[in-house]
C-alpha cells in the first residue's frame, strides 16, 4: 500500500493508509457492538465482509489520491464490524477458564490470514497486478461471508434491526467496565501502527528487498507464542500476562531504535511474543468484565482502544519519520516510552488489586 498510493502521488500521505482505515474502524464500533447485542453477532460479522467485498471492487476504479484515501476510510468499517461479532461470538460459547486459550486461537488464525497475505501479496501483485490482488481479496471475503451463513447465531434474546438502534449514547462509546484493558490496548497498540507505516521504508533503508519479511517473521513469532502461552492469562491472570507481553513491546521498541539489520530482525521475534501474549490476554480481560451482559459493547470498547492506538501510532511516525532514516530512533524510542507507561499502570493495577483482594 505505501508503494500504491507513492504510484499515484501520495508519497507525503502514506501514514493516512493506517491512519484513516482505523479512525474508521474505531467510529463504527460504537454501533457494531450495540448490534452486536440487539440484532446479533451474525448479522454484525456478515456487514463487515460485504463492505470488504465492496472495496475491493472499487480500489481499481478510485485512482487519486484523495478517492483512495476515501476508500481506505469506509473499509475500516469491514474491521469496525466482523472482528466485534466474531469475538462476542466466541465469548458465547467458550467457558470463562478457556477464554484465553481460544482467543489465542482465534488470534493464530488472524495472524495465518495476515501473514500469507503479506507473504503472498507481492508475488500476486508482480504475477497479476495490484488490480486482480484487489479483486482477489474480495474474493476470499466473500468466502468468509459463506461460512458465516453456515452458523448458528448465539444471541439469545435478539431483535429486528431498526433505525433507532444506529442512535448512539456514552455507555455504548465507552464502556467504563473494560476502562484497564483499553488503556493498556491502546498505548501498546502504537507500535503496531508505527510497523504498519513505517516497515515498508525500514526494510528498503536496509536493504531487504522482500518489504514483507519483517512482518512475516513477527507473525510467525506471534502464531509459535500462542500456541504455547495461550493458557497463560487463564493460569496467572490477564493483567500480569499483559505485564509480560508490554515488557516485549519496549525491548522491540529499544531494538528497532538502533536502525541495525541484525536487531531489525530480532525485533521481528520480540514484536511476535508481544503480541501474542497481549492481545488474547486483552481480550479474555475485557469478555471477563463483561461477564455475559452487554459483551459486544464492552469488545466495542477494546477495539476502539485498539484503533486509537493504532491510528496515533501510524499518524504520529510518519509525522516524526519524515522521509529520513535518521529518525527511525526517534519514533521507536518514542514508542518504547508509550509502553512503558502501559507497564507502569499495569504494575499499579496489579498491585492495587492485591490489596483489594
């Protein structure tokens, strides 16, 4: 994507490719976890695959600048809905002493999904074009639009779908009950946007070729880490996991800050048990304070937090990197600090919930 909108004369916007998608993302979670719990979790996950469907279609005939950078926004609502549905689905079904196990699973399968396409992406679009890449991502998510159509809604007291629910007030924003894990999500979550943005330009500064890699390696890391730490936050707690997996997030911080090839590459594997231990651990976190009532909104909450994170991470490096290699130790250095007050917090909430207990 950097390299698209460079092609098309955007090179000054390549943090908006981020930027936008999430801030889009994150302003359509309010609604889909109140519908989430009103109308279903099927119905939630099924929009968000046909406006990726819808996209897709549409990015080869939207060529500017500006018209991408529009398309880009109204996709963030494919992330807005279906990965909202899709975790209040599994909160339905999963036991509360499983849920961080199979939120790590269904985090291993997001992280297949996102490294073959960073995997395969390149070689698709040098095969084929970037165009047929476009159409061919529809593709699979109209695939997963079938699948959904297979299952069985979990929501037992649900409604028709009516206009008034699109109405939108402060609880269903913001969710005071998953106030902890959101702070935590959304310091973390800045050096994911900053990898997002910034990856691409890493990678060619030092000379590798395959602009993927990096995020391969992190991926695979990401999967190898919940495979065998996705009981962790069942056995000791979600909030010392996340202590954990922060404490990973500043070392990737420190490492990248160096701008060396080597530790470009460690990094790829600390950034993979970062994210593998945080993000289901986060997620059981946030199920766990919703306890069965009004799940999607508390969800809703944690991905807003996700997406803010995401968003201040992408618009922020850019902003910071400016085209020049030299301020790679800048933006990482600044990233390992945001985690570190993450850290912080969790060390306090740890401690504080002792002294309740």
């Amino acid at each position: 994507m950097p390299d698209y909108i460079t092609s098309l004369g955007g090179e000054d916007y390549k943090g908006y490719i981020i930027g936008v998608f999430t801030i889009a993302a994150a302003l359509s979670r309010p609604i889909s976890g109140k519908l989430a719990d009103i109308i279903g979790r099927l119905p939630v996950m099924i929009f968000g695959g046909l406006v990726c469907v819808v996209m897709s279609i549409l990015y080869p005939l939207f060529t500017t600048v500006f018209a991408f950078l529009a398309l880009r926004f109204f996709h963030g609502m494919s992330t807005g809905f279906t990965p909202t549905g899709t975790t209040a689905y599994l909160a339905d079904i999963i036991p509360k002493e499983r849920r961080g196990e199979a939120l790590g699973l269904l985090g291993v399968m997001n992280n297949i999904g996102f490294m073959a396409g960073n995997a395969l992406s390149s070689v698709f679009t040098n095969a084929l074009g970037i165009n047929n890449l476009f159409y061919f991502s529809g593709f699979l998510a109209f695939i997963s639009i079938a699948i959904v159509f297979r299952m069985k809604e979990t929501l037992v007291e649900k409604q028709k779908f009516k206009l008034k629910h699109l109405i939108i007030n402060r609880q269903d924003v913001w969710d005071k009950r998953a106030m902890s894990p959101a702070i935590v999500m959304l310091l973390t979550t800045t050096m994911f946007g900053s990898l997002l943005t910034l990856i691409p330009d890493y990678s060619t500064h030092l000379g590798i070729l395959n602009k993927g890699l990096f995020l391969s390696i992190m991926t695979v890391s990401t999967i190898l880490t919940r495979l065998t730490t996705g009981k962790m936050s069942d056995k000791i707690g979600r909030a010392i996991t996340c202590a954990f997996g922060t404490s990973f997030w500043i070392i990737s911080g420190i490492l990248l800050a160096f701008n060396n090839l080597p530790l470009f590459y460690v990094a790829g594997i600390t950034c993979g048990i970062a994210s593998g231990i945080n993000s289901p651990a986060l997620f059981a976190w946030a199920v766990d304070v919703a306890d069965g009532v009004r799940a999607g909104r508390a969800l809703a909450t944690l991905f807003i937090a996700l997406e803010i994170g995401i968003s201040i991470g992408a618009f922020s490096s850019a902003a910071i990197y400016q085209n020049n290699a030299a301020n790679f130790v800048y933006v990482f250095g600044a990233v390992a600090i945001l985690n570190g007050v993450a850290l912080l917090y969790l060390i306090t909430y740890t401690k504080r919930f002792k002294m309740q207990s």
